[in-house]
C-alpha cells in the first residue's frame, strides 16, 4: 500500500496546511528590514560602508532577507534574526567571524 493514501495534494488539503506553517514561521522581507542594522532594501553594498565588518554585516542582513528568511522565526524575532546573521558571518569567515560577531552583538544589545 502506498505511503499516501491520495495522490492529488489537493485531497489531502497539504497546500492549506504548508500555507499555514509559512504563515507562522516565515517572515516577509518588510518584517525582516525592519530588523536590519545594514541593509536597508539596496541592490548593492553602498559605497559608504568602507570597512570590512560593515560590508560583511550588510551582505549578511541582505542575504537572511533575500534568501535565508527561513532563519528567522518570528518566536523571539530579534533574537533569531541576530543569531541569523552570526551564524551567516561565521559561516563565511571562519577565522575573523568571531570578532564581527562578537562586536554585532554588542551593537544590537543582545549581550
């Protein structure tokens, strides 16, 4: 016997139920915008983040809300979103992340 017992989604009613898990665990870009410290909606990095921590913060915060808004859950939405862009710049800088991270935290008055 197959795994499910319909083969159309529609008769299970999965769409209605995926739709109503991305409502509760998925952010939209203005919610996630309003998180940001950086990126405020800019196509590319602005010419006045000359330094190295900026520029990593700001493609951070662009990348959790372009493509990473899975990151975030709206449960302790601050907390997630910074936790977000840690992981994101430490993932990426291995060796130096720790000290961005560490200094982002202090920004954001999360430590």
């Amino acid at each position: 016997m197959p795994f499910f017992k319909y083969k159309n989604k529609r008769e299970t009613g999965r769409n209605t139920i995926f739709e109503e898990i991305k409502f509760y665990f998925t952010m939209t870009k203005e919610e996630l915008l309003k998180q940001c410290r950086y990126y405020k909606g800019e196509e590319k990095c602005p010419s006045t983040y000359i330094s190295d921590k900026e520029r990593k913060l700001w493609r951070a915060e662009y990348m959790i809300c372009n493509d990473l808004s899975c990151m975030v859950s709206k449960k302790n939405l601050r907390r997630s979103f910074v936790t977000a862009v840690c992981a994101y710049v430490e993932k990426w800088d291995p060796y130096n992340g720790y000290e961005i991270v560490e200094e982002y935290i202090r920004e954001t008055g999360m430590l």
